[in-house]
C-alpha cells in the first residue's frame, strides 16, 4: 500500500506541523464563527434565515373567510348543478355529515370566463375575476373534520385533534423574518371562536414564533391597533435601561436554573416590544397613502372599508419584511357559514371582500412585491352540492376551492376538480397537508426537514403525510 506523503518518514514532526498548520486554524475560525452566528441566534432568534433551497416566494398573505366559502357558487362551477336542481344526488353521499341535507341545489350566480386564461369566475366576485390572470386556482381541496373548531384547526396547524403549531408559526420558524422591528407572524382581526388563539399559536416551538394578533374579529379595522404602543410616562432610554436591568436579572437566573423556554420567550418578547414602539405606528399609519390608494382598497365606502383596511394594513406589513401575515374575514352574524339564506349571505360577503382582495393584488403587482409575496384566498371547508333546508349548504370538507397568486405559482391556472355535481375532490386530490407542503416548497422549505423535537418526537406541519404538488409550480 503507498504511504501518504504527509505520514511518510521523509518528513519531520516539525516539517507535519508546519504542512498542517493553516488546517488548525481554519478549524479555530470555523468555530469562532460557529459561536458568533450562534450567540446573533440567542440575541436575536427573528434573524432570517436561508431556506433549504432557492425560494419562489419569501412572504406569505393568508386571506382566511372564516365560515367555508362555497366552491360551487365561486369558482367551480358545475354546469350539471345547474341542469339537475331539485333532483336527487345520483351518488353516494358521505357516510358521516354535519346535518341532513336534501336535493340538488343549483347556484344563484351566473359563471362567466374571463382574462386571457379564460378560467370561469362567479358574478360574486367581478373585481377579482378582473385579476383571474394572477390566480393558481386549486379546485381539489379537502379535509378531514366537518366541524368549524376542527377544520379550522386544521387549515392552520394541520392537525384537527391536538394542540400544533399555526403554519404562520412554522414559517417564522425556519425563515425568521426580514425586520427584526416587527413580529415575524401577524394576524389581523382574527376570529377568536373555533379554536381562538390556538388558531395562530405556537404551541411548543418558541415563543417568538406565536402570531401577534392586531385588533380581533367582534372589533371594527380601524379600532385594530397594539395596545400600550405608547409609554407616556418614561421616555425611551429609561425604559432601555430598565429592560436591560432586567435582562440582566433573568440571564442570571437562567446561568443557575439552567435553559428555561418560557423565560428565554418572555425576555424576547420585552425586547420586540421596545422596539416595535417605533416601527408599529408608523406601519399602521395608513393615513399616510394616497387617496388613489385607499380607493383602491374601497377606503370610505361603508361596504368595503372595514375588510379593506386590513388588506392595506396587511401590504404595509408586508413591504416592510413581517414574513407571515394573515387577515380574517369575519363577523357573529353572517360569516360565510350559510346554512340558510345562501344568496343573502354569500351576497353579503363577496361585495364587504371583493374590491378590497382585487385591489390588494394590483397594489402587491404595482409594489413589486406579487413574485415573491405567495397570497393564499379560502376557508376552512367548503358547503354541499345539495340544499340544507330550503336555501342553504352545509359544511363539505371533502371537496373545496382555494386559490393561490404571485410567490411563484402558476398564473391563470386551475389546478384539480370535484366531482360533476361538486361534492368530492376527484382529480389531482390535494389535501391539506399536500397545500402545507406545496407552501412550504414555495418559500424553499422542506416539509420533511422543517422539524422541531418534543416530548420525544420529531414534529413538522404535515406531520406524517403531505406530497407538493409540482403541478402548480411556475
């Protein structure tokens, strides 16, 4: 066997040390540098992060309508709906249902095709059908829970029967965030019922992931504010050195009691106080836009202000780098859960949504911020094919329509199918753990490599299932 020259006799052991001696430092440096990124972890755990691979997208806009919009009445039409109104679903129907429901029922609303894909959009929606251009529409969506709490658990952690991480939180996890100044993860006007906190919480990762909720859903936008913004009592350099006292006190206790979550949250979360009083009004100040702008958005129009507000609330967000925003359409009396009086109440929605999401995508494109923004429109389930009482749908988890724009999707694209009449996913099945992952994929995330250890397992979003659909890639 040949000797290597490096161990070979020819050579003194000072002659080796000399040779070698570059590879001893560049392992010293490597480990300063191993301890440096990780002491900017500690301090700052909101620091961005690289994601896996190269990104499509690197924030996310989650338009949540909580109630379950309905897919056939949106943008899925069903042409033989329509034909056999009345008449009995000629399949079987699922073995489990929220409440009875009778025939056939076919959609109040006329379809038209539109935009240069000519993808059919419901007269519900006129001003985002203008922009059907921009959307990935996923026509194959379902679930696993016909109930409100658990579907909307679902939609937002993946799991419908255990307290989990929002996907809000996941993202914040690996991505971090690109302003340190803002929270990671912001949710705006979110509903408190069905699953309330749980809904944006981050369960067991750590607490700078949670969502920061803005204002909540029994409370009008422009009442939506952060509390306590504003110290009027001390300025800010006593309130920095009583922070730092502080943090002084609790890395003591922490050096003897050892690493404790809560309190390593909790002196996070002091810190992005301090700092969001002067980052926070400012990007809430939507007074500052432009009036062309907040026409855009339906500003002053009774109808559209108050959701409106919040999609501007929510670009505001995002142009200054909060990595995950959601905002919630919601309200205690109609929501879009109809179970009766479908064309009253989907009527209602669709005009209080429409002006303000189609405007919120042209305002994204004009920023350009909709390539790498990924927006995400729909509920938690969708409703049935047939009647519930004499006007109504009732829950459907098992087929549903959501839609996706900018962040790399394909544009003017439907992407999957139900059933003739609606009821179930048929083609190109998408299930919710499948929408986690292909979100994920789209920020550069590995569903399966994106983990976090708890009571002695590896946890992730799609938990033990998920599959990214490459399909609506662009």
């Amino acid at each position: 066997m040949r000797t290597s020259p490096l161990y070979s006799p020819l050579y003194s052991r000072r002659q080796m040390l000399t040779r070698s001696a570059g590879g001893f430092g560049m392992m010293a440096l490597s480990a300063m540098l191993a301890e440096e990124q990780s002491r900017a972890a500690v301090a700052n755990p909101l620091a961005a992060k690289k994601p896996h691979f190269p990104a499509r997208a690197k924030r996310v806009l989650f338009l949540f309508m909580k109630g379950g919009p309905s897919h056939v009445d949106t943008f899925d039409p069903k042409p033989l709906l329509q034909r056999d109104d009345g008449k009995k679903y000629p399949y079987e129907e699922p073995r489990v249902k929220f409440a009875e429901t009778g025939l056939l029922l076919r959609s109040p609303w006329k379809f038209k095709q539109y935009g240069q894909s000519g993808l059919p959009v419901s007269e519900l929606f006129p001003h985002v059908a203008q922009c059907v251009d921009e959307l990935c529409i996923l026509r194959s969506l379902h679930g696993s829970n016909p109930a409100h709490g658990g579907a909307l658990l679902k939609i937002h952690t993946g799991s419908d029967t255990q307290v989990r991480p929002s996907m809000g939180s996941w993202v914040t996890y690996g991505l971090g965030t690109e302003n340190s100044d803002l929270p990671g993860f912001i949710t705006i006007c979110p509903t408190l019922a069905h699953g309330g906190v749980n809904n944006w919480g981050s369960a067991f990762l750590p607490a700078w992931c949670q969502g920061t909720p803005i204002g909540n859903a029994a409370i009008p936008a422009r009442q939506a504010m952060v509390r306590h913004i504003h110290n009027d009592r001390i300025g800010a350099a006593t309130q920095r050195a009583q922070l730092d006292l502080l943090a002084e006190v609790n890395r003591e206790h922490l050096a003897l009691a050892g690493a404790e979550q809560a309190l390593e949250g909790r002196i996070n979360s002091f810190e992005l106080a301090f700092r969001m009083q002067s980052t926070m009004p400012e990007a809430q100040n939507i007074d500052s836009e432009s009036e062309a702008t907040k026409k855009l958005y339906g500003l002053g129009n009774p109808v559209t202000d108050n959701f409106g507000r919040q999609c501007l609330m929510a670009r505001r967000f995002l142009e200054r780098g909060v990595r995950f925003v959601q905002v919630t359409h919601s309200d205690s009396e109609v929501q879009w859960d109809q179970h009766g009086n479908l064309y009253k109440g989907h009527s209602k929605n669709a005009l209080e949504v429409d002006l303000p999401i189609a405007g919120l995508l042209r305002d994204l494109r004009s920023h350009g911020l909709l390539d790498d923004t990924l927006v995400l429109w729909g509920g938690e389930f969708g409703r049935t094919p047939v009647a519930q009482g004499r006007d109504g749908r009732d829950h459907n988890p098992h087929g549903f329509t959501m839609w996706m724009a900018g962040g790399g999707v394909k544009r003017g694209f439907a992407y999957g199918a139900t059933d003739e009449y609606g009821y179930y996913a048929q083609e190109d099945k998408m299930h919710v753990n499948d929408l986690h992952a292909t979100l994920l994929h789209l920020l550069g995330i590995d569903h399966e490599r994106l983990t976090y250890r708890y009571a002695g397992r590896d946890y992730k979003l799609t938990d033990l299932a998920g599959h990214v659909a490459h399909d609506v890639l662009a």
